[in-house]
C-alpha cells in the first residue's frame, strides 16, 4: 500500500497505468480469460489429433453434448453464487425424462400439457429445497440430498420397473446434429442454450433480482440488513435449478427416446465442474457466462479425451485435476487483484 | 455487596519478589496499538483489580498472559524468574496461569463433569480416574453453588449462571497458581458471585494470586486488595485498598487531560421544532428490566452509551425491531403514528439502520462498491425491470463529495478501498434513502480520525435539514462531540439520561461504572 502522498506526487503516471491495469483487472472479473485461453488450447490440440473435430456435424454433437452440461449447470450456477451445492440436479433430470416420454408416449398427453406439469413440479419441489435450506439454515447440500432422494424414490414407485414410453419424435429433432431451427441448420438446442445463456447473464448483471442474488451470496447477514428478500431469492435459485435440470431431463429424453434411471447421474459431477471450472465460486464470484465457457471446455475436452483412446476412469482423473489447476489459478487470481 | 472485606493477612508484604511481573509490555493489532507500556506486579495471596475503559487493553494484557496472544514487546516473569513469551494457551496453563472470561465457552451435549475437566487429560490418556474426577468436581460446585449439580446432566439444560459457574469450576480444578477472572462475573446471580468472592478469598489464603477484572465499581471495592488502572494501552497507576475510592479510581481511567475536551463543543442545533420523530413505549430490554419510555425530536442526535453489554446494542436494534422485546415503538415519521413491528415497517417509516460489523453485517464482499451502495435503494433506479446504473452513480456521486470518499472507479470491488472508506459507502448506502431517522450502531469503530471528521459533518449537516440520530457510541471523545442527549445503559435499564450541558467525561464515565454523581 502506498501512502497518501506518495500517490499524489505520482498522481500522473500512475493514473495511465492505473487505467490500464484496471481495465485488465476490470476485464479479469467479466471474462474468464484462463478459461478462453484453455478452449482455444483445446480446440486447437482437437483439431490437429482428431480427424474430422472441425466437422460441422461433430462441431454441432459437441455443442449438443455441451448445452445439456450447460443447461444442468445454469441452476447449479445460481446455487453456487449463493454459497450452496445442489446434488438434485440428476434427479430432477430422470424424473422430467420420465415425465416426458411415459405421459407422452404411454398415457397419450399432449407435450404442451406435459412441459406445463414439468415445470410446475420442478419449480414447486426445487422451491422446497431453497425453502427448507434458507428458513432452518441447513446447509444445502444435505437438504438437496433428501430432497433428490425423494424425487428418485417417487420416480421408482411410478415406473414402477416397467419400459417408459417413447419421447416426442420432435423432440429427436430438437437434440439432433441435423436438426433446423425455423429453417436454419443449427441444432435448436443449442440456439435455447446461447438464447438462455444471453437471458440469465443479463438477467444476473442487470435486474435487481441478479443483484439481489449477489448480495445475498455475497453477505446474507449483510443482505438482510439491506432488506433484500433473502429467502425469496434463495427459493427462485433452486426452483430455477430444479427447472433447469429438468429442461435437460426432457432433451435427453429426445436425444435417446426414451427414458432410464440412471441417465441423470453423470450430471451431479459434470455440472458442478462445469460451474467450478468456469470460475464461479462461493462468495458470489462469476456468472453464467463462466458456466457456458466451462461446459464448452469440458466437452471440448472430453471429445478430445475419448478420441485419443483415454477410458471414463482416465477422464475423471483429468476433470479432477483440471478443477485443481482452475481453483489454483483463481486464487492466485485473486490474491493479485486483491494487492493491485 | 454484602461482603466482609478481605482479611488482614492477605495484604502482600511489599519486600517480596513478585509472583508475576509485566514489564513494559506493548502488542499491536496492525496498525492499533492495543498495549503500549503495561506495567503489573501480582503478589503472592492477593487480589489485584485491573481497570481501565474500554478499549484501555485490559483484554490485550489478558491475551498475553494467558497466551493466547504473543506479546511484541516487554518482559514477563514469575517468581523473579523471566518467562519465556508464551506461545500458545497450554503454555499459560502448565506456568499455572488460568483464566475465566465474560463469555460462557460451555460445550453443549456435553455433561457438566466432562466441561469441568476438558482439556485435562491427553487423547488417549487419562491422568485421574473418573472417581477422583467426580468428588473433585462435586467439592468445587458444592462451594461455588452452595448446593449439589447433577454432574451427568447436559451442560445446555443448565442456568446461564450455573454454566458460568461450571465455567469457573474447569479453572479451579486446575489448582492455578493465578487465577485470572475477566469479567467474569457479569453472568451469575449475586448468590453465586458472594460465594465466589468468598472462594476467592479462601484461595488466597492458600497461596493463590487472583487477577480480577471488572466493570463494577462495587465488585472491585468488595475484593480487591490492590488496583492497577490502564488507560489508552499504559498503566497510570496502582492504588492500594485505602487509596482506591471510586471517585479517584474513575479520574484516573479516563485521564485529567481529557477533562478540557469541553474546548471542541461546536454549534448545534437542538431539535429545529421539537416534533417527536420515534417514542419507545414501555421497551424492556429484559424481564427483569424497567420500562423505557424514551423520545426523539426532530433534528436531535441521541447517544447510547455505557459498557459493552449493557443493553444499549439490544435497544438500538430493538428500534428497528431487530431483536424481541416487550413494549412498542412507534414512529411518527409520517405525519402517523406507527408501530414498528419489522425492519421492512422501519423503512417505510423512513427509519434506517446502519449495522456495527462492517465486515459481517455491512459490506458484500467481492461486490463492487457501486452494488454495495445501491442495494438498499436500488428500486429508485429500475426501468422497464432493468436496473439503470447511471442513477444510482449519481447519488454515490453526490455522497462522494460530502462523506469525501476516496475511490476510482465504482466499478471496483468494495474490498479495494480501506475500512474508512467501506465503512462510508455503507453509511451512504442508507442515507441515500432519504431518512428521518438513522440509527448508528458504533459508525465509526476502527474508523480513522479523517474519517470520523467527514462522518460528523455529514450528521451535522443532515441535522439541521431535520434528520434525527440515534449513534451508539463506545467512545467517550465522540458522544461529547455529537450528542445532545446521551443514554447511559447499565444492567440492561437506562442508567441516566444526560443532557448536552450536563455531560462530562467524568460524570460519564462514572455512570458507566454506576455512579450516578462524582464531581
């Protein structure tokens, strides 16, 4: 720290480096430049070791299999800019996956009617969860533990060990390399994920929800003081991670037609990866342009990773280190900004 | 009260090597000096008082000998031979040093016997058998309580006195060479306290030295033998059981020279109309508490004062509805009376509160000092659900200016500026607001003297525009400076209320310590 004076005799020079430096540290905070920086590394290294990586067919798969990591970890990201982890994702995605194809393809709903249901019950039961976590202050892990447990556990006694149906075909087209959006050949649900994306980070950096949030994370003892509505923002964050997960559990439902009990497991992990290696922290640090970016790097990783032969075990080796190297270089991140 | 005095053989023979000396002790916290030259002398088989105000660093000087802090500078040493500094507790503890404190550490699911012996044994092993244990512990609260406890009960399901009690019990047993008891009577019942008084006396009759600290004038005139006074981090005198009368004791903890602190009084305006803004009915700050009637005009600045812990914390949260209390407060704000019965009713009343914990309670940090100002009236500045900045920018500006805020750019963490400066931006926060009456909860704790200036002239300013305060305010300087009116709480009751013209640093002080008239 330099005293007073001392600043002000050197008042000029500094304020052009100052500047500088601070629209670098400035610039640190909004984009997650170790995180870019490693895309593009990866992309790269992709595109030299794997042929046909920059196909736009396996081009479009990656940014499928990225926007199903991507929408799983939007709520997980709001949960963590609260101080929390929610381990309900995977439930919430096999129950809306179930939903999706044993109303549509057994019971005969219409989807309309059925993505209504989806987003009711996930909304209402991932409400739960921040309710139960905020008003009892239990730490959200334990309440989103039992919370998913008795997601799984009712999903189990309504399939009841049978088949589910079959998803909606458009659904199908909806998940596929191949598919249009309104014409356009890009699959559709990576345009909901960019449209999502562009929606929650500025929904987060410019309404007072979003600031809310922050502030909540941030400090809620602070944030109560404030009178920002606490438990209201806790609830709305684990109903919208409830809901995201269950977006994915219905577009997964597509991707493979039907519906089976285990496929929302990899997501506990993945998701959280996803959110940890794109920066966002504890203590309201990130956002969910961070997430975007780390689901990308997962997959682009992961392609990577099966294309030179590594086995599931070897990957998870890999994502274990890679969530050591980013919290290790966001700490000395911040232990810089801190001094500057 | 109610004590014999102390017995004659206790008094120390002045020729004797001390059983603990402090010489030229000093620590700072950063850049707060807590100690700068404390000198002690502790007989064999007596009871040294150690007084002071707060902040004096009576606590620092009980860090250090109990090791629980190192000390940076000066000497120890017991039985004329120079100690070590002591690294950690348990280098307190086997010199024999032992100390209770205000606060009650019980461990709760635990039994009362487990709380009285823990940290005695080792992990694995034990050096009393439990038998041993039971009797010893049985013997010491059997003489502090004056009755049996149930040593396998759970230690929560106790009275907070009788928890205190167990709390004293764990250090006894210990057999300390000197015992060391800082403030720690504040929790028990007077029974209890007379009993420990005469626990006590009967150790010093064994050979034990006690290091009593106290904020009760009649406690340290029960059973001191001697007084070491600390002032600003220095011992200022030693007064023996003769010398040590209240009056002489309190001149002394807050210094003669402070006496011409008058000279600084500046204009102030007392009330502009007089129109009551916020009246408590009937508030009690406990059951046993009188009720408050108390009333804030338009324009006033009231004090709360009087030791940590006397209740005034609890009434100035209770005025924003923060904590439970019996009676009403109503605000008249709004040309109506209301009944503040949530913060949310406060704001509506226009009243607002601005925390003590700038770190815990004040400041979201990580957050930029933009969000940090604008959360509290962030509303204002929403279009078509879109938070606009440039608005809120335009108000932080304007508090720049007055509270002289030294920052670059609002885009910058909070964390970048120095605690003055947060602790500015979380007064803009609320004052932004527009209020008729903020509540301030010690605004200026390890604020720096510039600061503190900017701080009075913003309230000086706001007052003669009709905005009324309420500051709680552990600092003598300050309540002589601001207030017009100073509260003094004392065992959760308002002790006396002092105007303006009547207020001095003596007859302050002596009111913390409940003495209603010196000079």
């Amino acid at each position: 720290m330099s005293s007073p004076t001392n600043a002000v005799s050197t008042d000029t020079p500094r304020a052009k480096s100052g500047r500088i430096r601070d629209i670098l540290t400035r610039g640190k905070g909004r984009v997650p430049m170790l995180q870019l920086v490693m895309l593009t590394t990866l992309i790269i290294l992709g595109a030299s070791l794997i042929p046909g990586f920059t196909r736009l067919n396996s081009v479009y798969s990656m940014l499928i299999i990225a926007s199903f990591l991507g929408l799983a970890a939007l709520g997980q990201t709001l949960v963590v800019l609260l101080g929390g982890l929610d381990l309900s994702v995977p439930a919430f995605i096999v129950l809306s996956a179930m939903l999706t194809s044993e109303l549509y393809g057994t019971y005969g709903w219409p989807f309309p009617a059925i993505a209504a249901f989806i987003v009711l019950v996930s909304l209402v039961v991932g409400g739960i969860s921040g309710y139960i976590s905020h008003k009892y202050r239990v730490q959200p892990l334990i309440v989103t533990l039992g919370v998913g447990t008795v997601v799984t556990g009712a999903t189990l006694i309504w399939i009841g060990g049978k088949q589910p149906g079959s998803a909606p075909a458009f659904l199908s087209n909806f998940v596929s390399p191949v598919g249009t959006t309104f014409g356009l050949k890009i699959p559709p649900a990576v345009v909901l994920w960019c449209l999502l994306a562009v929606g929650i980070g500025l929904i987060l950096r410019h309404t007072k929800f979003g600031k809310s949030l922050y502030a909540t994370g941030s400090s809620i003892r602070a944030a109560e003081l404030a009178l920002v509505p606490t438990r209201r923002i806790w609830v709305s964050a684990f109903s919208l991670s409830a809901l995201s997960a269950a977006v994915v559990g219905a577009l997964l439902a597509g991707f493979s037609g039907s519906a089976d009990l285990t496929m929302g497991d990899p997501y506990l992990f993945q998701s959280l990866t996803a959110v940890i290696v794109g920066g966002t922290a504890f203590g309201a640090r990130g956002d969910y342009w961070h997430t975007f970016i780390g689901a990308l790097l997962l997959t682009v990783l992961s392609t990577i990773l099966i294309g030179v032969g590594f086995s599931s075990s070897d990957q998870t080796i890999i994502y274990g280190i890679l969530i050591l190297v980013v919290v290790a270089g966001y700490s000395r991140d911040r232990a810089l900004r801190d001094r500057v | 009260m109610g004590l014999q005095p102390v017995s004659e053989e206790n008094t120390p023979a002045t020729s004797v090597t001390p059983v603990l000396r402090v010489e030229k002790v000093a620590k700072s916290y950063g850049h707060t000096r807590a100690l700068t030259a404390c000198d002690m002398e502790l007989f064999s088989g007596e009871i040294l008082a150690v007084m002071g105000e707060n902040g004096s660093g009576k606590s620092t000087l009980v860090k250090i000998l109990t090791g629980v802090q190192n000390l940076d500078e000066g000497t120890l040493s017991m039985d004329g031979r120079r100690l070590r500094p002591f690294s950690n507790p348990v280098d307190g503890i086997s010199a024999g040093i032992v100390a209770v404190f205000q606060e009650v550490p019980i461990i709760e699911n635990q039994t009362v016997l487990d709380n009285i012996w823990v940290g005695y044994d080792g992990v694995f092993r034990n050096r009393l058998r439990k038998a041993e244990k039971r009797h010893i512990a049985d013997k010491v609260l059997k003489v502090l309580l004056g009755r049996q406890l149930d040593l396998d009960q759970h230690t929560e399901s106790l009275s907070l006195s009788d928890q205190q009690a167990c709390c004293i019990a764990r250090a006894l047993v210990k057999k300390p060479k000197i015992l060391i008891l800082d403030e720690s009577t504040s929790a028990l019942d007077i029974a209890t306290r007379d009993r420990l008084f005469k626990t006590c006396s009967e150790l010093t009759g064994e050979g034990t030295s006690i290091i009593f600290i106290s904020h009760r004038m009649d406690e340290v005139m029960a059973i001191a033998d001697r007084v070491t006074v600390l002032r600003s981090g220095r011992t200022v005198g030693h007064f023996t059981r003769g010398e040590a009368t209240p009056e002489v004791l309190v001149s002394s903890m807050t210094g003669k020279t402070f006496a011409q602190a008058e000279e600084s009084v500046d204009v102030r305006t007392p009330g502009l109309d007089g129109k009551v803004q916020l009246e408590t009915q009937d508030l009690k700050l406990s059951a046993e508490s009188k009720g408050i009637n108390f009333h804030l005009r338009k324009g006033e600045v009231v004090a709360l004062a009087g030791l940590e812990g006397h209740g005034q914390d609890h009434f100035l949260r209770a005025l924003w509805a923060l904590e439970p209390v019996a009676g009403a407060v109503v605000a008249y704000t709004k040309n109506q009376a209301q009944k503040i019965t949530s913060p949310a009713d406060a704001v509506r009343a226009s009243i607002v509160y601005v925390p003590r914990d700038r770190r815990t309670e004040g400041i979201f940090p990580n957050q930029s000092i933009g969000d940090n100002f604008s959360i509290a009236t962030m509303s204002q500045d929403v279009q078509f659900g879109v938070v606009k900045p440039s608005r809120s920018l335009t108000r932080l500006k304007a508090f720049k200016e007055t509270l002289k805020i030294k920052m670059s750019s609002d885009r910058d963490p909070i964390t970048t500026l120095s605690g003055g400066n947060q602790q500015k931006v979380v007064l803009a926060r609320w004052l932004a607001s527009e209020p008729d009456v903020v509540l301030l909860n010690d605004p200026t704790r390890g604020v720096d003297l510039g600061a503190k200036r900017d701080i009075y002239a913003l309230m000086r300013r706001m007052t003669q525009q009709g905005v009324s305060f309420i500051v709680l305010s552990t600092e003598v300087d300050e309540i002589l400076e601001i207030a017009d009116r100073t509260l003094v709480f004392r065992e959760n009751n308002v002790f006396v209320e002092l105007d303006r013209t009547m207020t001095t640093r003596e007859k302050l002080v002596s009111s913390f310590f409940g003495h209603e008239d010196s000079q």
